[in-house]
C-alpha cells in the first residue's frame, strides 16, 4: 500500500490515508528527487492565491508559488506543495483546506474535507497538477 499525505491549513497537521497501488504516487522526504514539483500559495488576509507547477525541486516550487502570491498580499504561505501530482486549494467563509492526489479529483475532493472542518461554504478556488 502507499502513504499519501494530505496537508491541512493550520498548523502543518498531516493526516495520512492508505490508499491502493492505483494511488501510487512518488514523493521523497528531502524534496529533492526526479520528477516535477508544484505548490499553492495562499494569503488568509486577502485571500489572494499563487500556484507553481513542472519544477524540479520542492523550493523552487514553493518560491514561485509565493512570488505570485506576493503580488497581491504580504502575508502569503505555502499550505501545499506535491510531486508528480496534483494539488487543490478551497476556500470558505471562516478558513480554507488544501489537499493533494494523483488526479485533479482526488486533490479537489481533500481540499473540500479539509476546509469544511474548518469553516462552511467551501469551494475549490485554484488546482494544478504537474505534467508527471
């Protein structure tokens, strides 16, 4: 079986599911294996939101995501980063969640649970996936 991490908003909390082989997804502790790295960025002030996708490392993933984000806000942050995968950012009234899987669905639908345990009206504001 595979471990796959969902990242929640708040605090770095990971909750870990065991998911089938069909949910295999490489990610390596050290951010820095082969393949391609992509992040969400998120400001809770503003709202405003960065994305990144197709990098070859965890840092420059999550540099670009900030830069972008940075634009709009001051206080962005990276709640999400992934590798060869896709990543979901939701937003609600009082917070957001994110989440990442290896399809487009699958990374929406943990953003969705991930943000309505903290807040209701959530909708997925932003998804990206990296070309794997």
């Amino acid at each position: 079986m595979t471990v796959l991490r969902l990242w929640l908003s708040t605090g770095g909390l990971a909750v870990l599911l065991w998911l089938g082989p069909a949910a295999a997804i490489a990610d390596d502790e050290e951010g820095d294996g082969p393949g391609y790295y992509g992040a969400i960025a998120y400001s809770p002030s503003t709202r405003s939101h960065g994305w990144a996708y197709d990098y070859a490392t965890r840092e420059e993933a999550k540099e670009h995501a900030l830069a972008r984000c940075g634009r709009f806000a001051s206080d962005c942050i990276v709640p999400v980063w992934f590798h060869d995968a896709c990543g979901a950012l939701a937003v609600g009234v009082d917070g957001y969640g994110t989440g990442w899987g290896a399809s487009r669905k699958l990374a929406e639908s943990y953003a969705l649970q991930s943000c309505q345990g903290y807040s209701g009206g959530c909708i997925v504001v932003r998804w990206v996936c990296t070309s794997k």
